[in-house]
C-alpha cells in the first residue's frame, strides 16, 4: 500500500482479519434477511477498514498499540471459548464462541452439541450483534418445563417485543404473572367468541381469492413465490378476526399502511423514539376509537369483545390504560400472528410442493370419516406435522438471579434458550422424526412433553386452535382445486427469527378439472 511503511503491513493485514466474527456475520442469512443490520454492519466494517489503514499511514505508533489489544482480545476469547470454561463454578459444558453461526448455517447444530455435551449445554449468542453474554440450551421438553415451571420467579421473557415499551401493562409474552392472569383470560374468550362460522366462512372465501390470484400470477413454468400472496391472505384473514375488518375495505388497506410505515414487530428501530411513540400511540388511538362506546355486533372482533369484556368486569367503562393494553396488544398480535402464520404456511406450500402425493391425498380425503383421526381433519394433520418440523424452534428467557438445575448453575444475566424443535425431532417421541408424515398424527395424541409448538408452561399461544384452523382451511382449498409444483428452490435458509425455506422458491399452480 502507497504510503504505508513495510513494518505497519503486517499490523494493518492482523488487524484487518481480526473482527473476522462480524465478517461472517455480515454474510450471514440472518443478517442478510435484516436489510437495514447489513447496511449498518457494512458501514462500520468499511468506516473500521478506512480507520486502520489511515492510522497505518499518518500514524502507526497508535496502529502497534491497537494491535496489541486485538491480540490480548483473541487471547482471552479464545480462553473463554474453551468447552470446560466455567466448570469449578458448575456452569454447563460447551463452547462460547464469539460466532457461532453455526446456529445460523447448520439446522442441526443444536442437536449435534446436544450429543455432544448432553441435554444441558452452552453457546455463544450472535444474532443480531455478537456480545459476550452466553446462551445456555436446554433440550427436551421434559427439562424445559420442568425449568420453566420450578425456576419462573427467575427467567423472564427475553429479548421483550419492542412494542412492550408502548403498552401499559407490556405485550401478553412478557408480562408479568399477575397482568398475564388477568389478560390471558379476558383474550382466551374474545378469541373463542371472535372465531365463529362467519369467520371460517370469511377465511375459506380469502383463501379461493388467495389462490385464484396466484394461478393467475404464475407465469408458465417459472411459477411465484408464495410468500408475498400468504401474508396479504393471513393479514386480511387476521384483520377481519382482531378488527371487524372485511377484505377489500379502504380501512383494511389503510390499516395495512400504518403497520408498513410503522414495522410494529421492529418498531422501526431506524425511527426517531418521539416518533415511534407518537404513530404507536396514533395507531392505537384510531384503533380504541373505532370501538369507544359500541356495543359487540353479531360478528364480533377480537378487540371489541376484549374491551367489552374488560369493561363488565370492572364495573365501568374503563379506558386509558386498560385500553391501551388491550389494543396495543391486539395490534402486536396482528403482526406477529402474520408474520408467524405466513411462515408457517409458505414451510406448508414447500412440504406439500415436496411431497405432491399429499396434495392428491388430501383433495380425496376432505371430508372422510376416515381421515379424519383422533378428531383431526387431514388438512390439520398436515398443519400440525409442519409444526412439528419447522417454525416452533425456541422459547427465549433471561435468568434475573443464579439458578441450580440438574447439577449446573445458571448465572444471573445469561439467556436460555428451550429449543423446541430439537425436541420434536426425538426418536424416543417420534417415529422416524426427520420425515414429513402427517398421518403420524392419525390416532396419537403427544403430551406437552413431547409435542409443543405453542409454547411450554403459563405463556402459549392463545391462538393455537386458531392458526390450526386457519392453516387447514387453506391447505383443504389448495387441495380442492389446484396442484401443485415447485418450479425453482434452494437451501434453507435462517431469517429474521426462525429458518425458512430458501428465497428462490417458486411455485406454480395447476388448476384441478372436475371429474
């Protein structure tokens, strides 16, 4: 390099491999579905590259000294990552590595260092940024209930949804005991009452509308990607549901703007905070307001029968607060339930587009008795063993004090990690578990021990019976009137939160002639 003494290159080519962790984060899927995190990784590591070979030229006496923190780093890393660091103090075996993409680049890594380690072990936490905090992984849904259900006055809900910070009482996931007591109730019933015949009926009529627009967006044999379709269909599907909102309605797309320019998963960390608060707070004041003072319709929504409820439970009309968690939380449920349930269905479209006998073999078996085991329609077979397979991967908590488990320690401050999908891919559980096989769920029903997808201990789902549901209805229609090819795929992939199939893959869909 012109105008760089021959001593300083050697320094500047170490330095340069030394945050080899955030070159490979930069690279990595999940880094790379967060579009906005690559920007901003990028931008450091070329500000950081720029910085080293200046310091190179104009003065390299600060370059040497930078040099030697780097290597007194790597030292003391490279100790730390040692697969029996900690064990005088009990802490759980394995490595804390500083980029264990791994996580990231294998989806069997958890498994293989479960072998490795046993059922209780440890890993370095990378995503979104790496940071010396370790992940400990508990796997097996017998030791994660059993933690979740002896150690809950000291694991929380970690990282908590962005939006917790704009609603009163937080969002559902993370409250604490005596909140979440009084709201899972007040929303168990609102999603009961909300979820009649007139809704189904309004999913099977988004779902036809669904597919008819993909059979006509596909273009010959090079087919769409599913995944833009599916969440228009589970947006709209869940908008009617938590709103009163019907297809096609200028409140539903102007609904679908507010959450676009928002990012209500995010909150839009790129925003101003003044900013955040105020279209948070103007999103759930039209929202409350659409509802202030009207008594439930004869097709009620989810947030009119919780503030309904709420209100006769206490006697008065109460809002302020009581509303703004009630709404707020319908409006967090509105984009995690899409984002969630989208996933999930685009996991079914490839199962199905893998395995096209099924396809076939639902079309034949809607509606027969005998497919319909242990209570179970064949499309919600299908839902359930997607579920099993992908999409409920974790749950995530933090511990608040030291916790004793089974021979280790948990240190205060560590995050945990109940892998649950490493738990449904259990030989002991399941037989031949890495294969899609729906009629596995013919006549066997799995105890929480085995079987999780919505959550393990006080913090499930409200609406597992709902995305079942919603999740079979769409693969019934699919079934009923089309086939269905996958005309370009790839690898897996890990996105934002969970792994995905790969971002190539299109679909096309035949249209089924009547007999």
């Amino acid at each position: 390099m012109v105008g760089i003494p021959m001593a300083s290159l050697a320094l500047v080519g170490f330095l340069l491999v030394a945050p080899w962790p955030f070159w490979r984060l930069a690279a990595s899927s999940p880094v790379r579905a967060r579009r906005r995190d690559q920007l901003v990784l990028a931008g450091a590591l070329g500000t950081y590259v720029v910085v080293v070979v200046t310091l190179a030229a104009v003065w390299p006496a600060v370059l040497s000294a930078i040099a030697v923190v780097a290597a007194v780093a790597a030292v003391v890393l490279w100790w730390r990552s040692r697969v029996d660091h900690g064990r005088r103090g009990a802490v759980p075996p394995g490595r804390i590595r500083l980029h264990p993409l791994d996580l990231y680049d294998d989806p069997d890594y958890l498994l293989e260092e479960a072998k490795r380690h046993g059922p209780i072990f440890k890993i370095g936490a990378t995503f979104p940024v790496p940071t010396l905090t370790p992940i400990i992984c508990v796997v097996g849904h017998d030791l994660g209930l059993e933690l979740l259900r002896d150690h809950a006055d000291a694991l929380e809900v970690y990282p908590p949804f962005p939006a917790s910070r704009f609603i009163p009482r937080s969002f559902l996931r993370s409250m604490n005991d005596q909140d979440h007591d009084r709201y899972a109730p007040l929303f168990r019933h609102a999603y009961a009452r909300s979820a009649d015949q007139a809704f189904e009926r309004s999913v099977v009529a988004s779902a036809q509308r669904l597919l008819a627009g993909m059979d006509a967006a596909c273009d010959g044999a090079a087919g769409v990607d599913p995944g833009p379709y599916l969440r228009r269909f589970v947006f709209e599907v869940l908008a009617r549901l938590h709103f009163g909102l019907e297809a096609g309605s200028p409140e539903l797309d102007r609904l679908a703007e507010r959450y676009r320019s928002l990012d209500v998963v995010g909150i839009a960390r790129w925003m101003p905070q003044r900013t955040r608060e105020r279209r948070w707070s103007s999103l759930v004041d039209a929202v409350g307001r659409r509802f202030d003072g009207g008594p439930v319709g004869t097709e009620p929504c989810v947030v009119a029968a919780a503030l309904e409820s709420a209100g006769t439970a206490d006697g008065a009309g109460e809002r302020g607060d009581e509303r703004a968690t009630i709404v707020g939380n319908v409006l967090q449920m509105q984009e995690s339930g899409t984002q969630d349930l989208t996933a999930l269905l685009v996991w079914v479209v490839k199962h199905l587009g893998d395995h096209p006998d099924w396809v076939d073999r639902v079309r034949s078996g809607v509606g027969s008795a005998q497919e319909a085991g242990a209570g179970r329609s064949i499309g919600e077979r299908v839902i359930r063993e997607s579920l099993r397979l992908e999409q409920s991967e974790y749950l995530a908590r933090r511990t608040t004090a030291d916790i004793q488990f089974h021979g280790y320690r948990f240190p205060k401050g560590w995050r945990v990690r109940v892998c649950i999908r490493e738990g449904h891919r259990s030989a002991d559980a399941f037989d031949r578990p890495d294969v899609f096989d729906p009629d596995r769920w013919l006549d066997r029903t799995h105890p929480p021990t085995e079987y999780a997808p919505f959550g393990l201990y006080r913090h499930h789902c409200l609406a597992a019976r709902l995305t079942q549901r919603v999740g079979a209805i769409f693969v019934e229609e699919l079934a009923r009137s089309y086939g269905l090819t996958i005309t370009e795929d790839g690898p897996r992939e890990h996105g934002r939160f969970h792994w995905r199939p790969s971002h190539r893959l299109r679909v096309r869909l035949d249209p089924v002639t009547a007999d």
